[in-house]
C-alpha cells in the first residue's frame, strides 16, 4: 500500500507539469490588440485558480490514503499465519516464565534447605567443639566427685556409729548423722588435685543439758556469729522441784559423783559457752583411737592433719588419696541454717560459731539440678571460673554466689550446654558490675524467693542481705587491687579456653 500511494503521488505531480506546459501562454507579437489582451488575463487567472483548487483536491486525496493505509494495516498485519505465530510466541513466553518461576521456587526451598542443614552442621561442629573443649583441652579432676561424696559418707558414718557406742554414757555433745556440704557435694570443685570433701556434724546437747544461741552483737566483726550457752536442765518434776531427787542443775556433783562422768560445762566449755577448739581436739583424739575399729582401716592409711576450727583427716592408699575436712554445728531451730564451727576472720575467738549457709546452698544446687537441661554445664562455668579465679584479691564464694544468682534469675532454658560461653560472659559481666559498684547481696540471707525446700528461720528471711564486698567499699586500694584481680582472671581465662591449661 504504501508503495501505491508513493507511485499515485508521482503520476499527480508530473500531470500537474504537463499540464502547466500544455496551457502556459504562448509568445506573441509585441503588438496585441485590447481585447486578446484582457482574453488572455481573464483566462490566467481562471487556470490560476484550477491550479490551486487542483492542488488542494490533490492534497486531500493523499491524506485519505494515507488513513486508509494505517487502518488497513492491522488487517494486514493480522493474517491467519501471523496470529497463529504471535499465540504460538506468546505460548512461548508463558511457558518460559512458568519455568522460571518453578526453578526460582525449587531455588528457594533449596536454599532455605542448604541453610538449615549449614545450621545444623555449624551447631553439631559447635557441640563437638565445645565437648573438645570442655573434656578434652580444659583438665577437670580425675577423680569421680560422686564417687569421692559417698566414700567420704560411708566413712563419717561409720565414724559417727561407733563414736555414739563410746559416748552413749557420757554427757559430751551427741553426734548426729553428718551432711555433705561444700563444693564437692554440691558437684564441681576448684582443686586440681587432692579434693577436700566436707562434711557437717550437727551436734545436740546430751542429757540434763540445753544449748541456748546467743546473737553476738558485736558490729566489729563481719556476717552473724553466735555463742552456744550451755546450761544444766532440771528432770525434776514439777511438784518436787528442788527436793531431794537428783537433778542436774540442782546436784551436779552428786550425778557427777555417782556416774563418775563430768557435765559438758567441766570438759568443752569456756565459761558457760561450748568452745569450738576444745570440741576438734575432743573429737580428733577419738577419731584416732577408734580408727582400727572401722572396716576402712584395712585399706587405707589415716593421717589427722593440724586444725583448730575443724578435723582434717587424709585417707591414701597405693593409688590415690583425698581429705576429709569435719564441721561442727548446731541447727537453728528446725531450719537448714547452722552455726558452725568455721572459721571467720584470722582471729575467731574459740567460743564464736559463724551462722553457716552451706546446708541450704548445697540444697538449693539439688534442687537447681532437677530444673535445669540434662546436660547443663553450670557447675563447670562455676568450676572453671573458681580454678582460674585470684584466690588472694576475691573469694571463690564470690563467684560461687554470682552463679547462684543466674541460676535463680536466668530461665533454666539458658543453662543448655551450648550456652556454656554464654554462661561464662554472664558471670564475668555480673562480677564487673558487683565490683564497680562494690556491692555483692548474699544470696541465702534476706532471700525470700528461695525454693519451700530451703527452709530458713524467720529472721534470716527478713534480714537485710549482707554486701561481700563491703570491705572493698571502705578500702579503695583492695578495691583497685580486685579490680585488676578481675582483668587478670578475664585474661587467665581466655589463656584457658585457648589452651587448656587453668
């Protein structure tokens, strides 16, 4: 079409030429006459105006064309073939996208798929590595604690069950069965050798006695003392009180006399109050002489070491040894809570018993095992931290205490294995903080979201926690030097976890 119209258009303008030739006016002679003249101009202009109004039907009779060929093209363009070939491109395309899109999801899941197996491999390659760690490159004790705790009881109770036979007819303090407490008992210890295995034996008056605990008032002396007051018990009856029958607190000679044995004021008493040094020495002297009576001494050597506060005994044989420290105590009330016969400060007066916590802390661990993951490694961050730990600048009951808070506040979800750096950041940035702020609260005293399992007296549940760190509060020179402690500790412990080596 378009090569029609171009062909019409030529054919238009040479007929316009010719005709223009054709009608042009031809020369005359130079003389015309008026009326050819006025012929002729009149018939110029009429060709003149044809001329125009032929150009303008010309030009009308392009554009219509030209219409005629943009709406005839669609018509054209449209032949059976040409549709069949734009469905079959647009097929074409359609089916194109629809794989893309199928490989883009496959893609996709694929992805996601190859992500969560990286995952997966990335937290079994941590696992294994974090086991590499903390079996293989950490050295823990060789000994089994377990099996050390139930050696150590089987020992203290055959101890107490032929200490009672001898005493059964004396008025010495009666010896109770003994509780484990301490590091071992509650499950990791910060020795690398020798493990100390301690025990407590709670002791009750004998008979015609009574203990009453006085609160030692002094505020020189840090945490809650007491003094055990001993004093001689009336059996009489109430009708004949102060007659002719045989008390202790009125004839004390007389029973003295006629069982031939002293009260307990005559022989572990200062004063009227039980002396704490004069019970170890009584106790150690019949650990001693009772030795060979008992079924271990066929396999293992005793060896009393020198204590004053306490009966330290070594048990060794061919193979291996360990140490057996013995407490002394007397139960407030009905509670967990003891006073004991530890040592506080350099200069314990032998009549001062320190209110003990270690029953009700060991209890709170047992309980804390049965509510954490089964193969979580809380007392191994608390192992670790206490083997590296600068004994000279901070105690190990600091960090001890510092756990003993996470475990009460962190969810026990937290204390899965592979938390176990975690765990370890947690406790390093609380001991920070405790020791800029120079404030660390005791976690048994004034606590009273401890589990009903703990049981504490009326006022230790009311009291106001004690701040451990109170010393470094009034020295800053110990509090720059436990400030530096804690650097080299987060140093140690990197040099740890690097090599292996506490």
């Amino acid at each position: 079409e378009n090569i029609d119209s171009q062909t019409m258009d030529s054919w238009v303008l040479w007929f316009l030429f010719l005709l223009s030739v054709v009608q042009y006016p031809q020369p005359m002679g130079d003389v015309l006459d008026e009326v050819t003249r006025q012929r002729m101009e009149l018939r110029a202009k009429f060709q003149e105006q044809e001329r125009i109004q032929l150009e303008q039907e010309v030009k009308q009779l392009v554009l219509m064309q030209s219409g005629a060929s943009w709406r005839d093209l669609p018509r054209s363009a449209l032949q059976p073939w040409q549709v069949w070939a734009f469905a079959g491109l647009l097929v074409l395309l359609l089916a194109i996208w629809f794989m893309w899109r199928k490989r883009s999801c496959e893609a996709e899941i694929s992805g996601k798929e190859e992500k969560e197996k990286e995952e997966e491999e990335e937290e079994e390659t941590w696992a294994y590595d974090l086991r590499w760690l903390l079996e293989e490159r950490i050295q823990w004790p060789v000994q089994d604690l377990q099996t050390g705790c139930n050696r150590t009881m089987a020992l203290i109770d055959n101890f107490i069950s032929v200490l009672r036979r001898v005493l059964s007819r004396t008025f010495y303090p009666v010896l109770q069965q003994a509780i484990g407490i301490g590091s071992a008992f509650e499950g990791w210890t910060a020795r690398e050798e020798e493990i100390v295995y301690q025990v407590l034996v709670p002791l009750t008056p004998p008979l015609g006695h009574v203990f009453h605990l006085e609160r030692d008032t002094d505020q020189q002396k840090a945490g809650r003392n007491f003094r055990v007051r001993v004093e001689l018990e009336c059996r009489c009856p109430r009708e004949y009180q102060g007659m002719n029958m045989l008390c202790f607190q009125h004839h004390p000679d007389v029973i003295r006399r006629m069982t031939q044995q002293p009260n307990l004021l005559d022989t572990l008493c200062t004063g009227s109050y039980l002396d704490v040094k004069k019970t170890v020495r009584w106790f150690c002297t019949l650990v001693g002489a009772s030795w060979r009576r008992l079924p271990e001494s066929r396999s293992w050597h005793l060896a009393l070491l020198p204590s004053k506060r306490s009966c330290n005994l070594r048990l060794t044989n061919s193979q291996e040894s360990f140490q057996v420290k013995v407490l002394f105590g007397v139960r407030r009330h009905t509670s967990d809570i003891f006073i004991s016969s530890r040592r506080r400060g350099a200069h314990t007066p032998s009549t001062m018993w320190p209110e003990s916590y270690a029953v009700a802390e060991r209890k709170f661990f047992k309980y804390m095992a049965w509510q954490v993951p089964q193969d979580s490694s809380h007392l191994k961050c608390l192992q670790l931290l206490a083997r590296v730990l600068a004994r000279k600048d901070f105690s190990i009951h600091s960090i001890k205490t510092i756990v003993m808070h996470l475990l009460h506040t962190v969810p026990v979800s937290q204390w899965h294995r592979r938390h176990f750096l975690l765990q370890l950041s947690d406790a390093l940035e609380q001991l920070r903080l405790s020791l800029e702020e120079k404030h660390l609260e005791h976690f048994i005293v004034g606590n009273q979201r401890l589990p009903e399992e703990i049981r504490l007296p009326p006022d230790v549940k009311r009291a106001k926690p004690p701040n451990l760190f109170h010393s470094l509060a009034q020295d800053p020179a110990a509090h720059s030097q436990a400030m530096q402690a804690y650097l080299d500790l987060r140093h140690r412990l990197a040099r740890v976890l690097a090599y292996g080596h506490c």
